[in-house]
C-alpha cells in the first residue's frame, strides 16, 4: 500500500522486489502492485514481509529509508544510504556525550519541550471534557508547569529523569480522561509496553516505533549518529538520540495523533487482537487504516515557533535534526526544542 511518498509492505508471504526500475509489490495470492521508485521516501515492511537484496540495494542507492517493524511496532532493522555530512559534526557529537555537563544540558532541553507539549495538550483537552475531568486536567497540567520550572534550575541528569517521569505519570492521567471523555469504549490504564496490554497502549507503541524510524533518517541525513544520545544513555543497539529527539514528539505527534485516531472512530476495538499471552496489537485491518490517516496528519501544516512559518508535519523531524546538529557545530547559543503553537 503506498501512501503519497511511503510504501507500506503488510501481509503474510508479501514480498517486496525490484522490477524494470520499479519496486514490485507481490502478495500470496498472486496480485502485484508495482511502485515507482523514484517517487518513494520511505518503505515501511511489517511483520512477515520480505525484500529482496536488490530492493535493499535500490533503496540504499537512492537514500530511501527502508524500516523493518515488528507487530507492536519495534524496529527489527533499519537501513538508510551512506554515511552524510562533515565528521567533525560527529565529533562534535561524541564530545559533548562525553562531557557531563553538556549531556545534562541537551537533556533538559530535550525534556523541557517535551514537558510544554504536555502543558498545551492537557490544556487544549481541559476544553474537550466534562467534569470531574475538566477539573483533574488543570491540576495535572499545574503539576506539570511545576515540574518544567524546576527543570530550569537543574544540571543532574537523574533529577532531570525523575522530574520527566512524574510529568509524565500526570500527563497520562489527562489521556485517560480525554479518552474516557470520547466514549469511544478505548480506555486507557497505565503505560504498559514490551509487551502492550491494551488497544491503547498497542496504538501509541506502534505510533511510537512508526516515528523513531522517521527520526533516524532524519538524524543520519543531517550526518548525527542517532546511537549517541544525551537522554538516554548509550547502549548497544539502542538509537538513543532518536530516542532523545522522540521525546518531544511523543505529545506533539504521536500522541495527539492516536487521541485523534480514537476520538475520529477511525480506530476501533475490532482493530486489535490480543494474544494467549495477554498482548494486544493492531491487525492487519488497523494498521491499513492507521497508515491512511497517519499520512494525512503528517501532510498537515503546523506553526513551527521558532522558524515562525507553517511546515508540514512530516518535516519536524529533519528541521529539528538540523537545529540540533547546529548547536553542535557551535551556529546556534542553545537548541530548541519544537513546541506546538496551540
């Protein structure tokens, strides 16, 4: 299924190929879907798709994000082309990894865009309710401003972390009662992830993992390494500054995003299937309406405050992967994390 400029591969026994210059989408059942390839950005394969080393190769030529994701919507692989810009960008990088009080500053930055996204949401949603909700939310969204000014006078790292978390632990009580207030029958508990134990859950999880993988080809094409991060620590395997770089974008995105999916009913209970083991994940039906509608939302226009234009969505990324890799290079006092303008 190919969606403006991504290809999603779903299916059991698909298989992604490379024919005549094309990207041949082939399904058990013998239909075949072929797919320019120089109109693709990203290809998305899920669960048990396959690809064919010349498709892999196609992509790497032409710098086309290729992502492998799991049913709950963890990476198994990514791909992208060479290596991009300067390796004193790189260095720059680790130099500033390697120093506690750098680390400690992008981390707050990271954090504190994160925290305001949660602020104007829990607000905007303060809105949406009744009672006793329109009146939890506001306190929530006070606790949350208490702890974003408490940020700003920190340097230790764990603080930082601890402060993120019991923002964190508020803000998931507003989505609660947001989505309580849709009585779209999808109710939301408390965060469970590896595995989800919920339709709620399963969506944010899987939006997640749909995000991380646009953020590592963001952070590669402006030439950072996405395993070094600031936030979360360094760990084999792990992208940790596409995690760092996530976190702002979890309300401000992905969040928002599912919220809208379930209050639209364009996500609904027969959407997912729980296993014998008590997960939850989207079915194949789910997915196809998620990916549908998740492009249209990337493709909308937001205010980006710093650039004081609209960009499309699926542009933040790369526009904060840019200013990131700024800062680095020393062009810019501080980075700024993105904030949504209402």
């Amino acid at each position: 299924m190919r969606i403006l400029s991504s290809l999603y591969v779903q299916g059991h026994g698909t298989k992604l190929s490379l024919q005549k210059g094309s990207q041949l989408v082939s399904r058990r059942e013998g239909t075949k879907v072929r797919v320019p390839i120089e109109s693709l950005e990203e290809v998305i394969l899920m669960g048990s798709s396959s690809i064919t080393t010349d498709a892999i190769a196609a992509c790497v030529e032409r710098g086309i994000r290729l992502a492998s994701l799991r049913r709950g919507g963890q990476g198994s692989f990514m791909v992208g082309g060479p290596t991009h810009g300067n390796v004193h960008l790189r260095m720059a990088q680790a130099q500033a990894a390697a120093d506690p009080a750098a680390t400690a500053q992008l981390a707050r930055w990271f954090v504190a865009g994160k925290l305001q996204n949660y602020r104007r949401l829990l607000n905007r949603w303060s809105y949406d309710v009744d009672e006793p909700g329109r009146s939890m939310l506001p306190a929530q969204r006070e606790v949350v401003e208490t702890r974003l000014a408490r940020l700003a006078t920190t340097d230790d790292g764990d603080t930082i972390r601890g402060l993120e978390g019991d923002a964190t632990r508020r803000y998931f009580k507003g989505i609660t009662a947001r989505l309580d207030a849709d009585g779209a029958g999808l109710s939301f508990g408390i965060r469970t992830r590896r595995p989800p134990r919920d339709p709620v859950n399963s969506l944010l999880s899987f939006v997640y993992g749909l995000l991380i993988t646009e953020i590592v080809g963001s952070l590669e094409a402006v030439g950072l390494d996405p395993q070094i991060g600031y936030l979360h620590g360094a760990r084999p395997g792990r992208p940790s500054l596409a995690l760092d770089l996530l976190e702002e974008f979890r309300p401000a995105i992905a969040d928002r995003f599912a919220v809208r999916l379930i209050g639209r009913r364009q996500i609904r209970a027969e959407h997912f299937v729980f296993t014998a083991g008590g997960a939850c994940y989207l079915t194949t039906e789910g997915r196809h309406a998620l990916f549908q509608a998740y492009d249209a939302f990337k493709a909308e226009e937001v205010m980006h405050r710093l650039l004081r234009q609209t960009v499309p969505r699926w542009s933040l990324p790369s526009v904060q992967a840019t200013l990131l890799a700024r800062f680095l290079r020393g062009d810019l006092p501080a980075y700024p994390p993105y904030v949504m303008d209402t």
